[in-house]
C-alpha cells in the first residue's frame, strides 16, 4: 500500500509577524508527531491481511486434525474423565463439588439417618412381639379351602385323570404336615372339648395339641388316595385363620355348615363332614402366636360331597356358626365364609 501524502498549509500568522526560533521548533516537533501517526496508522493496515490470514491458517489445520481424530472417546480417555471427575486436583474437587460442601452434605445426611434410626428404635421399643397391640380391631376369623382351585371354581371331569390330578396333588401336599407321625412327635394330646390354656411368661415355648391327618377319615386320603375325585365325590378342606388369643364366645366349638348358595337346594343332596361334629374343637384354642407356639396346628374341617348334581355349575356357599361370628359381610368372601362352585362333568 502506497503512501499518500498529505500537503499542509503554512500556518496563517498576522501581519507583520515575525518568526523566531522558538516558534520554529514548535512546528518542527508538530510536524514529527504527525510523522509518528501515520507511520502507526499505515502498520496497521498492513499488519491487518496478514493477521486474516494467519487465522484461516490455524483454522484449516485444527480441521484437518479434527478430521484425523476418530469420533468420540476412547475407554481410556473416559476413565480419565470419570477420575478427574470423582476427584480433580487442579481445582481440588470432588464430584464438581468442594470439600466443604461434601462436609455439609455428610453430616446432614448423616443426621437424617440418626434421626430416622432413632425413631424406628423406640417404635419397636413400644411393640410386644408376642402379643399384638390392638386385639379389639382384629376382625372375625375368615376361612380359606383346599385343594387350591383357580377362582374357587372346581371343574373336572370323572373320567379324565388330568381334569383332577392336581387337586389330589394340592391336598396331599397340603397334608404333610399333619401326618400321624409327625403329629405325635411334636405335639400333645390333649382332652378335647376344653380350652388349652397354658401359664407362664409371654416368650415360653407353648405347647400345642395334635391334630392328626386320620381325623379326616374319607377326605385324609389315606382310605382314598384320589380324595373321591375319581368316583365325583370330592374332598375340600376348610380352615379357620389363626388369631392370637382368640377363643370361641361362651365355650361353644365354631361350626361348618355347607349349602347351595343360590338354586336348587337339591343340587346338593348329601355332604359328610370330618370331624363328624364339623367343628372346630375348643382344645386347639387359644393361639399364642408363631414366635412361642411354633408347632401349632390350625384345626380342619373336611366336607365330603358325597351327591352332587352333575354336568352343570353349582355354587356353594360354607358359613361358620357360632357365637360372635360374623358371616354375612357382603363386600368380603372370606370373613366367617367361603363361596366356590363344583362342575363335576361324567
């Protein structure tokens, strides 16, 4: 770039004024100044494609690396990355975070914690583990049966074993636990028709008194290893849920009693009961719990449908009788009954 000249006019001085030395060395030093910025001012321009394109160089360079350098990290360079971020020492952090604030966030987790942990603590302080606290809220005893049936409805057919086998296999597992055998090792016998009612501290062992698979007679599957669903008179087995301390009111035996739910009444001409009293005995009551009466034995019922229509759905309805007892819940099945249909198919 060329340099343009700039032509200045002799300053315009009044008349009949004369120079001196001193005012010739003003505008020498005026006339240098001027000089000095135009020189700065020409270095400028030039200096200014030259910079340009100094920069579009180095662009075009980390571009050509950018290219050479394969897409995203590899395993190494992310473990680094995951250990300056768990712990950097340049800014001395860790997980983005400083020390003091690590601090803070321990102690008042920490804190949390203690407090949390001691409020479960005296909780559990307030809780007898034998005995539960609000008795008088527990609602009466509900029921379940026996052989498991999906929705508590029984259909099978005589003449074909698959259809019923895995009824028999339900109630023989079912079972086990109430063989003779194992009965009179664990258990005692104790004289029926009275509570068995046993002294001593909360957390003493209990006894519990021997409820033997021979009881069922018919429907123990002892005599009868099919439980009568080979000949279409099947076993189902009911029994009352556990309750701590219950007792039934008034020393009466909770009863059974099974019968057409809706329909004909006939549909249902004869059922065997086992115990022969269909009830529960009062020497199996009261329950002291799992942690003391560990053997316990909860009582059954067997009702042996003995003559039931065939070839269609009979709903059947099996309600406890006794005093205290409550049955007719509407919204809830199983609280003192238990609803299930048999289609036994010939």
């Amino acid at each position: 770039m060329r340099r343009q000249l700039r032509f200045r006019r002799a300053p315009t001085l009044p008349h009949g004024y004369r120079y001196s030395l001193d005012d010739q060395d003003d505008l020498n030093q005026d006339y240098l100044a001027d000089e000095e910025e135009e020189g700065e001012e020409e270095a400028r321009v030039i200096g200014i494609p030259h910079l340009e394109e100094e920069e579009k160089e180095e662009e075009q360079k980390e571009d050509e690396e950018g290219q050479d350098q394969p897409s995203g990290y590899t395993w190494w360079q992310k473990l680094q990355l995951i250990s300056e971020y768990l712990w950097d020492p340049e800014q001395r952090m860790s997980l983005a975070r400083t020390g003091l604030i690590l601090v803070i966030y321990f102690f008042f987790y920490a804190s949390l914690a203690a407090v949390i942990t001691v409020c479960m603590y005296t909780l559990f302080l307030t809780i007898n583990p034998y005995l539960p606290t609000f008795t008088e809220r527990v609602k009466p005893p509900g029921v379940m049966i026996r052989p498991f049936a999906q929705s508590l409805n029984f259909n099978f057919n005589v003449s074909e074993p698959d259809t019923w086998q895995h009824y028999v296999i339900s109630l023989n597992g079912f079972l086990q636990g109430y063989n003779d055998s194992l009965q009179e090792e664990m258990n005692v016998d104790c004289p029926p028709g009275q509570y068995f009612i046993q002294d001593g501290d909360e957390d003493e062992d209990k006894k519990a008194c021997q409820f033997k698979r021979s009881f069922l007679k018919n429907c123990s599957g002892l005599e009868d290893p099919t439980f009568g669903y080979s000949t279409g008179q099947p076993c189902i087995l009911l029994k009352m849920n556990r309750i701590v301390g219950f007792r039934p009111e008034l020393g009466d035996p909770v009863k059974v009693s099974c019968k057409v739910q809706r329909g004909d009444e006939n549909d249902i001409r004869s059922i065997n009961y086992y115990p022969e009293s269909a009830s529960f005995d009062l020497r199996y009551y009261p329950y002291y719990g799992k942690l003391t009466h560990v053997n316990y034995t909860s009582p059954l019922v067997a009702m042996h449908f003995t003559d039931v229509v065939k070839n269609q759905v009979v709903p059947v309805q099996c309600q406890l009788k006794g005093k205290g007892i409550i049955n007719d819940v509407i919204n809830d099945r199983f609280v003192g009954r238990v609803i299930f249909t048999l289609n036994i198919e010939t």
